[in-house]
C-alpha cells in the first residue's frame, strides 16, 4: 500500500498521469497515415562518456538522431520531404545497464519542399537504415569531438586518458568504420493505436513494480529479458545484491531539467499547431479537436484534474456522490462497543 505520491519522473509508480496528458495532447494531433518506429542505440564503446557528461552527450544523442532523420527524409533521393518526430530518450537495458538509445515515432510522410502537396513513403517502407546508420555514426562523433575541443565533456576514474584529445581519438577511430544500430519498423496498427503504443515509452522508467518479484535486506529479484535468446528462454529472473539493484537503478537518473521527450521537424513546439493544420489539410483529414470541445467537457475536464488519486497522483474520475454515516463529521459519530 501507497497512499502518498513522491511526483519524481523516476518513480514507476508517479507517471501515469503525465503519460496520460501526453497521450492525449498527441491523440488530438494524429494524422491519417501510417507510422513508423525508429531505434538509435549508442554504441557501448561510447556509454562510459555519456555515463561522466549526461547531460551534453544525451542532448547530442537526441540532435544527431533527429538530423539524420530530417536530412535523410529531406533528400529527394529518398523522400524528398519534411518530416515530424516525436522522441524519446531510455538509457537502460532490460538488465537495468547501462544502454542510452532514442525511441522516435514518425509519420509515413511529409510537406513537400515547397509545402504545396503531402509526399508518402513507400508502403511498408521509410527510410534505408544503412544510410541512416552512416549518416548517425558521423554526426555523433563530429558532436563528440567539438564538444571535447570547446571543453564542454569530463572523465574521471578509467576514463581519465580521454582528457588529451589524442587518446580520445584513438578511442573513436575503430567506431568510425563500424556498423552502428538503428532500426526502423512500421506500426501495424492505425495511427491513433500508434501514439497510445508510443505513450507507454514517454514516461517509462529503469524498472516497474511488476517486474520486482522478491525484496529482502540483502537481495532484489526481478524478471527481465535475454534478447539474446528466443521463445520461452528469453524471459529470465535475476538476482542482485540490494547495494548493486540500487547502483544500476541510479544509472538512469538524468541531470536535473534535462527533458526526454523532445519534438522535431513539423512536430517542432513553434510552429507545430500551423503545420499540423497544413498536413491536414493536404491529407483531406477531419480538423484537429483541439479547442473545439464543448464548455461542457471542458468542465468535466477541469473536475478531473482537479481531483487527483491519492495514491498515484493521476485523474480520478466521479461516478457519483452518496452519503453514508462516515459523512458525518467526526464528533458525531457514536461507535456500538456492544
């Protein structure tokens, strides 16, 4: 039992309601196409970085995510278009390690150059990863380099060396001409089933309650899954010591106002309600809901969030009203002891 919410965007049990304002903020904001998920995952040879200078290499995780996609989709080789992203940053492993990678929902399509017609991709078909994969690879490691020569990064402990820019260099050659990961797959469902699918990342953290299965003084069990392996193999229990449970869970705490879902492309915060209305428009969709409830439902919306749970913080929601003999204040309560 619960009763009183902590509100820290690491808690497993404090993100419902801020995973549900999103969800709904987006839904009005879907367009009638399809989906497509995109994965960029930081090579491991590179976490112990991100791991000393959070802040500046997560930001550049997300800038060279963001400007491969818009670049890509940009050439009219591939698309030829303007592209929305919405994105968000994991920094964990199903084990609780260390695995920093962006999560990015996007629509099968964009503006055109000229913003006068809406431009499709192919049907099952987005954007080429290996194209992707290079074009990530080179981004983040210019990134990298310019923040360490504007002496913006730190190292401490192993890492100590990469002070001098030689050994970093060094360091980042091999991962010059390596295959770096990143996966594209089209959402088999409709775009609104998509942004709710999405929804369940903005606000996940490290580990959920549910995946706990035994606390004691010493030792933490929790089921995570082996990638590694297939089928019924795949789901494992593991057991920590509660000192090493609470080391890795701090991994994934991120620098104070350091924000994790960021938007880009139409989807960008200054001009998304112009061009979410232009690609409707183009796409001959139903205008966005937005601003068009009635007073009603506005008040009925104004009652909800007015009443948070005391347990978790989020919507509750009124069924109905009644009275009863605890209604009664308290010193006129009588208790039968009979």
């Amino acid at each position: 039992m619960a009763y009183n919410s902590c509100r820290n965007r690491h808690c497993p049990k404090c993100q419902w309601a801020a995973a549900q304002a999103w969800k709904e903020a987006r839904e009005a904001e879907v367009l009638p196409v399809p989906y497509f998920h995109v994965v960029f995952t930081l090579p491991a040879a590179l976490r112990g970085i991100a791991y000393h200078n959070k802040a500046k290499v997560y930001g550049l995780l997300f800038k060279a995510a963001a400007e491969t996609l818009i670049t890509i989709a940009g050439d009219p080789k591939h698309l030829g278009a303007e592209i929305g992203i919405l994105s968000v940053l994991h920094t964990w492993g199903s084990a609780l390690t260390h695995h920093p990678h962006i999560h990015m929902i996007v629509p099968g399509g964009g503006l055109s150059p000229d913003r006068s017609r809406w431009i499709a991709c192919r049907p099952g078909f987005f954007l080429p990863v290996r194209v992707l994969s290079r074009l990530f690879c080179r981004l983040f490691l210019e990134g990298l380099v310019r923040l360490h020569a504007d002496g913006e990064l730190q190292f401490f402990g192993e890492l100590a060396a990469f002070t001098d820019a030689r050994a970093l260099h060094a360091h980042l050659a091999p991962l010059r001409k390596s295959k770096w990961v990143v996966n594209v797959k089209e959402l088999p469902v409709g775009p609104e089933e998509a942004i709710r699918y999405f929804a369940r990342y903005t606000h996940r953290v490290a580990i959920s309650n549910s995946r706990i299965v035994d606390v004691d003084e010493e030792h933490v069990a929790f089921r995570w899954k082996d990638y590694r392996e297939n089928g019924r193999y795949r789901a494992k229990l593991m057991q920590l010591g509660t000192d090493e449970f609470i080391r890795r869970f701090l991994l994934h705490v991120l620098p104070d106002g350091f924000h994790r879902v960021r938007h880009y492309g139409l989807f960008a915060n200054g001009h998304r309600a112009e061009n979410l209305e232009l690609c409707r428009k183009l796409l001959r969709a139903r205008p966005s809901p937005v601003g068009s409830a009635s007073e009603d439902d506005a008040e009925q919306r104004e009652m909800r969030q007015s009443l948070p749970c005391p347990c978790c913080g989020g919507r509750m929601r009124v069924t109905g009203f009644f009275d009863g003999p605890m209604s009664r204040p308290y010193h006129t309560r009588r208790m039968d002891t009979s």
